[in-house]
C-alpha cells in the first residue's frame, strides 16, 4: 500500500509544519537511508549472535551520537549489547522511542539474501523488522533538528537486543527507560494495509507435562498410563475455550513425548500460545483452566501446569493512546494520506511500556510485511512520509503534553 504524499513544492518552507518539512528532507536524503539500509542489514543479528548484534548496536550507537544525543551502550555478558541515547530539548514533553536490534535469522542469511529492491519493494533480513525502522527513526530526529525544532524536554530512544526471545533481559530496561514519559513511541512496522497500532492482546506461554507410567504396549499395555492420550485429552478440551472471551484465542504450538512405538508413553509435553484482550479473561481462563485439569480421562496420570515469565499485559487502547492516534492522523493528513489505527494479537514491547503505565502507541514504521520469511519487505514509497508522520508525532508530544 502506497503512502507517496510529496508536499506541494509550492508551498513555502515557512508555511510547512514539522511533518511537512520532515518529509521533504527524507525524500532528499532517501538514497542515503537506503545506502545505511543495506549496510546495518548486511550484518547478522539474530537475537543468539551477540558479537553481530553488538556491531549493529554500535553502528547505531554512531548514528545517535551524530544527532547530539548521549548514548550509553549497555554491556551484555551473554546477550546482544542495548544502545539507550538521550537527546534534550528547551520544551516539556518527554517522548520514548522503542526499537530492538535483533532478527530471527541465522548467521549467514544477511551474506545470503543482501538487500535488493525490485521496483516499490526492498527486500532483505531485518528491512522491516525492524533495522529499517529504526533508521527511519533516526531519519526523523534528523530531520527535526535541521529544522531546529527542539520544543521537546527529552527523546528517550532505547535500541534492545531480544525481543524477539521471550528469555527477556531488557524489561526492567525498558520500565527504567520510560519512567515518567509522557509517550512511548514503538517503532514496529506499520500494518501491510497502513495503520498504526493503537491496541495489542496480552500473551502467556504455558507448558504443560503429563507424567504417566510406562510398560511394554504388547505384553501388557494395562499396567501403563499413557501420558500422551491424557495430553491429547487434555489439549482438546482446551481448544474448546478459544472464543470463549472475545479475543482469547489458545494455540497448542508444539507437542513432546513418548520413547518408542512399542512402549505405553510416561511422559508428554505440550507448549501452548494464549492472546488475551485483558488480564481479567486470562485469569478467568487460568480458573477454568486448572479445573479441567481435574477431568482426567487416563488412571495414573499426573499433570503440571508452567507458566513462561515472560508474560504480556494488553496494550489497552486508552483515551490517551486515542488522543495520539487522533494527532496521528491529523498529522497524515497535513502529509496527505489518510492513516487508520486498529488492535492485533500480535504483540510487542508496546505491551511493556503500556503494562507499565504509559501511553503507547506502535506500527509507527515505513510499510511492510512477511517478517520473519525470505520475503521480507519494506515498501519503498512508504519511508519518506511514514517518517515524516513519526517526526511531526514527536513534535507534536513535545509541544503539548506536560
């Protein structure tokens, strides 16, 4: 989906909001963001790859320094390192910007696949999701401070390295981070079809063991208790819950277990997905959930239950979440496309900082898609104005929230 909106070249500089002036200097300096694009996705960032991810962080580490910004490079002994940089202005709103560092794909799939563009469509590992977005940020700093806009306190901008792991070591980094913010900007992609992000699920990871008995399935199969059929007894009555609020969804993702054919198996695995549109339906859920847990269909068999720590609040659409989505789209217009904002189940560290307290809203991204596939993209029409509208939504948050 195209967002091309070039400002009218008739207007005068002087009669040009912050968007509008930001977007005129990104289309000037598009060949540069693209030259950058190709070169911090030419290196490997998978999220288990720390000496890749701690060149990227360095690389943007630079970048941020170049704009003023004092840029802490917070060391990882196992991890990727994180990059946090401070830009301070003469205003009053305080505004976080959240990227991660870090993709999913393995060492060698950036020499493999480089970045390549095939008319409105660049390809390549990371383009989207999310280095070519967090360029876009700094594009849109940039920009602002070429304009000399500075009615802004501070612009937070935090860079992680595993958001992509749900082994997290950067929450308590992101809640320092957004302490006493006013906004919290996440720079995922913006939908395929455009919009912002102005609502996300919450999301638990559960695992679930049954510890049966094992005997040979020939000889004497009754003095067994078949981990695996309780499971799957299990499963099933689960999967009759999706629905059951609205927006729960449950999603049996990988299942483990049994020795060999020819033995009863004693022990079954079962790691399961829940989305959730408030934390009071997956409580409710979890009630249910451990009563069901009671209905056995096999003698002899013992169930746990594990929750992952790494669990998500909803990003809830809160009317402060509206107003800035409501300037949003004040702002696209300005730039002459029209921008909507919707929910998804998908989540992201939008869940953290909204979970924390603080207006969020996310999919403040160039346009783009298929992340996580060979076919990643961004859309090329896209970055100019979709990093315009990140800049003028950042001026905007400085000049009127206090």
């Amino acid at each position: 989906m195209s967002t091309q909106s070039p400002v009218s070249q008739q207007t005068s500089l002087a009669e040009r909001t912050p968007a509008q002036q930001a977007e005129v200097y990104v289309q000037q300096h598009l060949e540069r963001y693209l030259h950058e694009l190709s070169d911090v996705c030419a290196i490997d960032s998978g999220t288990y790859y720390k000496a890749g991810i701690d060149e990227v962080a360095c690389y943007f580490a630079g970048r941020m320094r170049g704009l003023g910004m004092d840029v802490t490079i917070v060391e990882n002994e196992t991890w990727g390192n994180d990059i946090y940089g401070v830009l301070r202005g003469t205003g009053k709103g305080i505004i976080v910007l959240l990227g991660h560092m870090d993709t999913v794909y393995p060492v060698g799939i950036a020499a493999a696949r480089p970045v390549r563009i095939d008319g409105n469509r660049i390809y390549g590992p990371g383009v989207i999701d999310m280095k070519g977005c967090i360029l876009a940020a700094i594009y849109a700093l940039e920009a602002l401070q070429f304009i000399h806009y500075q009615d802004f306190a501070e612009i937070r901008f935090l860079c992680v390295s595993d958001e992509e792991i749900s082994d997290r070591h950067s929450t308590n980094l992101i809640e320092t981070v957004c302490k006493g913010c006013h906004a919290a900007l996440v720079l995922e992609a913006a939908r395929e079809n455009g919009d912002m992000v102005s609502a996300r699920k919450g999301g638990a990871w559960y695992k679930l063991s049954a510890y049966g008995h094992s005997a040979h399935a020939g000889v004497e199969p009754e003095k067994g208790s078949n981990a695996i059929v309780e499971l799957a007894h299990q499963i099933l009555q689960l999967q009759d819950f999706n629905g059951w609020r609205s927006g729960l969804t449950i999603n049996t993702g990988r299942i483990n277990g049994g020795t060999a054919t020819n033995v009863v198996p004693d022990y079954a695995e079962a790691f399961i997905d829940v989305r959730f549109a408030s934390n009071q339906d997956r409580a409710d859920l979890e009630h249910r959930w451990y009563e069901l847990l009671q209905d056995k269909c096999i003698p002899g068999v013992e169930l746990t239950l594990e929750t992952d720590p790494d669990d998500r609040d909803p990003m809830l659409c809160t009317p402060e979440n509206l107003h800035m989505a409501q300037w949003a789209q004040e702002i696209a217009n300005q730039l002459g496309f029209a921008v909507n904002h919707a929910p998804t189940g998908g989540i992201s560290d939008a869940n953290y900082a909204s979970g924390f307290g603080y207006p969020a809203l996310d999919g403040l991204g160039p346009v783009g898609g298929l992340d996580h596939s060979p076919n990643e993209y961004m859309e090329k029409d896209s970055i100019a104005p979709r990093t315009a509208l990140l800049a003028g939504l950042i001026a905007a948050i400085g000049a009127n929230m206090c």
